[in-house]
C-alpha cells in the first residue's frame, strides 16, 4: 500500500465496517508504524480490496482486511489472508492474532479455515454498538512450511 492509494482504501473502509477507519489513520500506519505491513489488491488496475497488519517480534497482528462488496464470495478475502500469512512468515512471525466481531460468523469460518483458533474474548470492544470482539490465534507453521518449499 502506497500513500496514493489511502482515497479508494478508505472507500473499502466504508463499504466494509460500520466504524471506518480515517484516511489519517492509514496515513499514520504508513508513515510512522515500523511494525505495519499493508497490501492492496488490484483488479484490472483498481484496488479492489486489502489487508493489514504488525508483525512485532515473532507475532503478527491483523488490524484490518476487506474485499470491495462486488468482489465478495470469490474467496478474494481468503487471497489476502493467505498472503498476509505469508509475509509474516517472512518478517519472522511464529503466531499471528486478529479479533472479529462475534457475530460475524462469515469471517470466523475464513479464519478457522485458515488455522485459526478461539482464544477469548474481547468484551465491549467495537465502539459502534459495545459489540464483544472474539480473539483469534494461528499457529503459522504450515504457513512458513509452504514458503520454505516454495525457496527449494
């Protein structure tokens, strides 16, 4: 993710969560977060969606991942993560964390089908409506076996 692409990431925001992040926030994340790995993803030129994350230490942190709504149900979303995995692994990450909202089901199954396990919960944690966050671990060992036999 560049500077220049924050305008259309920040309408992925919108079509994407009921509490948006800003256009300051992705400019913050780009121009002074050392631990922030963001991606976009283009179709025929145009982001049609993203993701994002820190990778501290040996553990990444998905902050946010979404898919253009007339991009969604293609497994776009499931492309990003596996990528995102991926470039932990390369940054050194063993772990990686998200939270989901509990009633988002859709995205909970993406994540279990991705390695992805319930560790606890994150009570009140949206701002929008207090909604608790569901805590999410994966282990990404299969993850750094596929990069590591992608280099052979």
């Amino acid at each position: 993710m560049q500077l220049e692409d924050v305008p259309v990431i920040c309408q992925i925001e919108q079509e994407a969560f009921t509490s948006p992040w800003t256009a300051e926030a992705f400019i913050n994340e780009l121009t002074n977060n050392h631990f922030a790995r963001y991606m976009v993803m283009e179709w025929e030129g145009q982001a049609i969606g993203y993701g994002g994350m820190w990778t501290i230490m040996d553990e990444a942190h998905i902050t946010n991942i979404a898919v253009r709504i007339g991009y969604r149900g293609q497994g776009l979303g499931e492309r990003l993560l596996r990528e995102l995995q991926r470039t932990a692994v390369f940054f050194g990450s063993a772990r990686m964390t998200l939270e989901v909202r509990v009633s988002n089901e859709i995205a909970q199954n993406l994540y279990r089908k991705l390695g992805f396990e319930p560790s606890g919960v994150r009570p009140g944690y949206y701002s929008d409506n207090g909604e608790d966050a569901l805590i999410m671990w994966a282990e990404l060992d299969q993850v750094k076996a596929g990069v590591e036999d992608d280099e052979d």
